[in-house]
C-alpha cells in the first residue's frame, strides 16, 4: 500500500484521541504543525503528546495544514464543519479526516464540496489519552468511510491507518451507524455490566471484586470471540430455573436497579443459546418466564 506524502496535520481538538492519533502521525512521519485545546487537561495532553505543537484556535489549524483531524465528539461534529467553512478555512486538496464512528463522510459534505477530500477513521477503541494509547493502536481496527466511489479516497484513508499502526476495516456510508452501535453496545455496556457486578461483590463483603472477576471475565470474552454461542454457560444457559429464581430474588432484596438488566439479558441469553441448540425450546421458554415475571 503506498505511503501518504509527508504530510502537515492540524489536529482539532487536542483530547484523549485527537492528541494520541496526532502522535502516531508524527511518529509515522508526518508533521503536527498545529492543535486546538483550551481545557487544562487538553493542555498538558498536547505538551505529553505533540511536544512544541502550537495551540491555536481551530479555524488557524485548519488554515495551516493539509490534513485536518477533527477529533470531536458527535455531537459537535456538524457545526465544527460549518464554522470552518463559514470561516473560510478550508481550502481545495486538503484531506479532512473525522474520528466519530457513528458518523460516516457525509457530515463533511460541506468540505468536499470546497474540494476538499473527505474521510472518516474511527479507532475501535477507547482511549485514556496517554503514551500507551500509541502502542494500543497497533492491535485495534480503524473503520474506514470514503465517498463509496473513490477508490483512491478508500487508499488514502487505508495507507493512514496502516501507517498509525492499525488494521484498515472498510465501513460503507450506509452501514456506519449499525457499525456504531453494535461498538457502542458491546464496549460501552460492558462497562456497567462489569460495574454493576463489582457493586454486587462489595455488597457480600468482598473488598477486591476487580481480583475475582478479573481471570473470569478474561476468559470469558476470550471465549466468545473465538467460539461464539458455544462458549455460553451458566444457569440460564443450563436452564437451571431453580438458580435464576434465586438469583432474581436476592437482586430484588439488595439491588433493585441492577434487577431489569439482569432479566433482559438474561432472555437474550436465553434465547441465543436456544437458537445455538444449547438450551431445548422448553427450557428456553420456562428460563425466560420466569425472568419476565420479575421484570
């Protein structure tokens, strides 16, 4: 796959992910010649990561690079697009290049429409703003959106993530929010799901619920994505109605908030592992009955 030329890149804004993509095209060998960032902590990511970058405001980081990276959240998106172009800072044969996954080329519209080339690179995953964020990238994916028919564009934007040390993945326009969401739902989650059960712990008593839920759910999620449905287990999987019923009791008695969430996932798990021919349609239906009466 061809190299980008070296390129000079602004980077609007300078948070947990602007400031480490910044990074790993510098260390690709591009050029950070400008960052945006007015918080403190947007600060002293800029002076950890993109050293001896200047901070300026976002319409003269865009004025003074060829590719922009708009690391914003997306939400902000659209009217950071129609404030640089209001503002007359976007130029013909610029590259700009957004990070929001839920978002595909088409909020860039108005850019591409000035000449510029469009693109989106979302990182699968999540970023803590710091120096090991750079060695991360190396195992993640970047999904990538182009307008759908410029095959070049489809290059460029696979060369940037090759050279930031991840793997190009391919996300049409059209498919860009399913994509999304199915991240947002798995990874974003999770996160309470391992939350709420490290509050259950320490509600036994157990002081260092990280320790004991770290090796299983290790393993867990090492499971299934290498086995799927098969790597199911547990009593709803089991079908062990007696187990559930007690399970949802006590959630009940001490955890009433965490008890909906249970249930629901529950039935899907239910009714996954029907579908897989792990659970008999019986004990499908009796398991998801008996969740659905204490919903």
């Amino acid at each position: 796959m061809s190299r980008p030329a070296r390129l000079a890149v602004g980077v609007v804004s300078a948070g947990r992910a602007g400031s480490v993509l910044g990074a790993a095209l510098a260390r690709a060998g591009h050029v950070v010649v400008a960052a945006s960032g007015i918080s403190a902590a947007s600060v002293r990511r800029a002076e950890e990561l993109l050293p001896g970058v200047p901070l300026v405001g976002p319409d003269e980081v865009v004025r003074r690079s060829d590719l922009v990276l708009l690391a914003l959240p997306d939400d902000a998106l659209p009217g950071m697009v129609s404030g640089l172009v209001a503002t007359d800072s976007v130029r013909a044969g610029q590259i700009v290049v957004h990070t929001s996954g839920a978002s595909g080329v088409e909020v860039l519209r108005p850019v591409a429409e000035l000449g510029a080339l469009p693109l989106a690179l979302h990182p699968v995953m999540t970023f803590t703003g710091r120096g090991e964020d750079l060695e991360r990238l190396a195992a993640c994916s970047v999904g990538i959106t182009a307008p759908d028919d410029d095959e070049a564009a489809w290059s460029v934007g696979e060369a940037l993530a090759v050279e930031m040390g991840a793997e190009p993945v391919r996300v049409p326009e059209a498919a860009r929010s399913l994509y999304h969401a199915a991240l947002a739902h798995g990874a974003n989650h999770l996160i309470t799901l391992i939350s709420d059960c490290a509050d259950l712990l320490r509600g036994t008593g157990i002081e260092n619920a990280e320790r004991l839920l770290g090796p299983l759910l290790s393993a867990a999620l090492d499971n299934v994505l290498r086995h799927g449905d098969r790597a199911m287990t547990g009593p709803v999987a089991r079908g062990d109605v007696g187990t559930v019923r007690r399970h949802l009791d006590v959630i009940a008695e001490t955890a009433p908030e965490i008890l909906s969430s249970y249930a629901e996932l529950g039935k899907r798990t239910a009714a996954r592992a029907s579908a897989a021919g792990l659970l008999p349609s019986a004990a499908a239906e009796e398991v998801t009955s008996v969740l659905g009466e204490r919903r």
